[in-house]
C-alpha cells in the first residue's frame, strides 16, 4: 500500500511555508490526538500520519529531498535510486562525517537519542544604582523542561523506544552510488538510534514541554555594561532525557542623569557661577553611596578643571576597592542681565589688567605675532 503525499495529509499547497505547515499540524493534531479519540484506531493511525509528515517538512532538508524523490528519498538507504549528492543528506551530512566529532555534532544525536537542550539568553537591564550595590533579581524564564509524565523518554508511561529498524541504532545509514560510498544521518531516527512507537500524550514524544519558570539571579556589586552571568543547567531541557543547556543573562546598565561611567570610575560635571570660579568657594555633591562630598574651588578655577574624589567611584568587581569620582567644572556665563548688572560686568572689563585673563590676552598675543599682525 504506497503512502498519501505528505501535503495532502497536512492538507497543504506544495509551496506552504513553515507557517502554514505549523497552523496545519496544530489542527489536525488535536483533531485525531488519540486522548480526543479514545480506542480509536483510525484515528490513531491519522494522528501517527500527520507527524510523520510534519517531522518530514518541516526539516528544510528532508523537504527538499521528498520534494525531489518523494517517500522513495527515505527507503533502502535514502538515497532515492537516483543516488548523488541531492539527495537527503546531501553534503551537508558528509561535512558532519568529516568534522561533526571535533565539533560535538555527529555525539550529540547518538546515544539513544539524548540531545543537550539549547543555551538560552536573557537580556536585563538595571540601573546605575543597582550596579552599585548589586541586588537580587526574580527572573521569569520561558523554557522546555523535562516532562514529568515520561521522565523525559518521549515514550509512553509503560512503553519504552525502539531501536531504529533502519539503522539498527547506529544514528547512520550508509549508501553506495557507484564509486561513492556515502555515510550519513538516518532519516527514520534522525541520528538518535531510536524510535518511539507509543509517544507520550503529553510531550508528544518529545521528553520535554514548554514552561515559564522563576528563578533568582545574583547581580554582584560593581557589574558593569554588557557582561555575561552563566546559570549553568538552566537552559532548555535535552532531548528525550538529554542534560540540559545554560541561560546566559546579559546585562546592560541605563544611563544616569547626573555621572557618567568608565570602568570603576565615575565623572560628573558641575556647573558653577562665574562669580564663585573667580572668587574661590565650595559646593556639596552627591555621591553614589548615598552621601554627601564637599568639593572646595579655588580663586581663579577655569572651566573644565577636574576635582578627584578618591574612593567614590563604583565598587571593583569582586575586589575590596573602590573607583574614584571625578567632578568636572563648568564655568556659566551670567545670562538675561539686568541694566546694573551688564553696568557693573563693563565696568569691570575695562579695569581689569592682562593678569585678570591671561589665557585669552597670551592667545591674541601669540595670534598676533604669528601672523605678524601689527597694532
């Protein structure tokens, strides 16, 4: 009895996307999921067929090679009769014969069909304040765990898998096609050295399902911008019982209103009266550690002048040391005078001497000589 074409099981156009094949799959797989059709044969037997066909187009490669051989591409070796490199597999298996050990690849699928689950990423943001003094962060993370139903075999409770007839639980099939001998990945098990007859209801054979899990994140003190917090085995659940992958958190911290940072350093820039720059005074800063620090400004203080606040910066990542604070000065010009007050700033020009600014009268000067500029 030959098979029903993959796309009319799913009930698909040839040219449906993955999309449209996951849309398809969803409701025809609850439609005869054998819980909805209890001692139903048939419609067991529909359910079996609607994942094989699924499990087949949705692997961009193996769509490709029914596309082009059809069921014929998965029989006696898979090489389609037509034998040559397109076929299933193609050279992307012969690159994995060649380099997949050195790159974990061709292990990961064999041992009975354990997989490592895959690293997950989480991207957090804190604040300045929080990289400061670090803190305890509640994370929720979205996942595949492990089913507690089949322990993670993918078999129902009861069943176990099956070595894979095809491969006789290598993971491999190998083909001749005249001169070639080809090994690669067998298309029944994928590689996993097994089947599963019986699936388990409720990860669908699997040996895992999707979950949002709580879990608590140590953010240490003195964390800076874009570092990488490992939580190992908190990744996706493996693959029919498989170890599990990592989650990553990568933080990033959001700027801050009044310092600016560079390493354990911060810098911050205070803006002062004309007057005060001139005559010399103090002012009070807040620092990071919740304080106050009183910086003193001496007669004459020019714009762009810096004060070090020793011990006032960010913590050192697991160190007992402190980054400094470094305040910068902004001389402001006197804006929207008054008739007095513009009397009393002309008066004041014309009395000071070339001492009062010697930075602008030295650059004239210097200006003036360079270009032989005359009086």
């Amino acid at each position: 009895m030959s098979k029903a074409d993959y796309y009319e099981t799913l009930g698909v156009e040839r040219g449906a996307d993955e999309k449209a094949l996951k849309s398809a799959y969803r409701k025809l797989a609850m439609k005869f999921h054998p819980d909805r059709n209890p001692d139903d044969a048939e419609a067991e037997a529909k359910f079996k067929e609607v994942n094989e066909a699924y499990e087949t187009l949705k692997d961009p490669q193996k769509r490709a090679a029914y596309d082009r051989f059809g069921h014929a591409a998965f029989e006696n070796g898979g090489m389609g009769g037509g034998g040559g490199f397109g076929a299933a597999g193609g050279f992307s298996d012969i690159f994995e014969d060649i380099f997949g050990d050195m790159m974990g690849g061709a292990r990961a699928r064999r041992g009975g069909g354990r997989e490592r689950g895959a690293d997950l990423r989480y991207n957090m943001e804190i604040t300045l304040e929080e990289a400061y003094a670090g803190k305890t962060a509640q994370i929720r993370v979205p996942s595949s765990m492990t089913c507690e139903v089949c322990n993670g075999s993918g078999a129902k409770p009861g069943s176990d898998p099956v070595t894979c007839s095809t491969c006789g639980g290598a993971g491999r099939v190998r083909a001749a096609s005249g001169f070639f001998s080809i090994e690669r990945t067998c298309p029944t098990c994928n590689g996993r050295g097994q089947t599963i007859e019986d699936p388990c209801t409720n990860c669908h054979g699997q040996g895992r399902v999707t979950q949002e899990r709580s879990l608590s994140v140590n953010i240490p003190a003195g964390i800076e911008d874009g570092t990488r917090i490992r939580l190992s085995g908190e990744g996706e659940a493996g693959f029919r019982g498989g170890p599990t992958g990592d989650l990553y958190i990568f933080i990033s911290v959001k700027p801050h209103e009044f310092f600016q940072r560079d390493g354990a350093d911060l810098y911050c820039k205070v803006p002062i009266s004309m007057a005060k720059a001139a005559l010399g005074g103090q002012f009070e800063v807040a620092t990071m550690d919740g304080a106050y620090a009183r910086v003193k400004v001496p007669e004459g203080t020019q714009s762009g002048r810096q004060f070090r606040l020793k011990g006032k910066g960010m913590p050192i990542l697991r160190q007992a040391q402190m980054g400094d604070l470094y305040i910068q000065i902004s001389v402001e010009t006197p804006q929207n005078l008054n008739k007095r007050q513009k009397e009393l700033l002309q008066e004041f020009d014309e009395i000071s001497a070339k001492e009062n600014n010697p930075q602008s009268t030295g650059f004239f000067s210097r200006m003036k000589e360079f270009f032989d500029i005359g009086d």
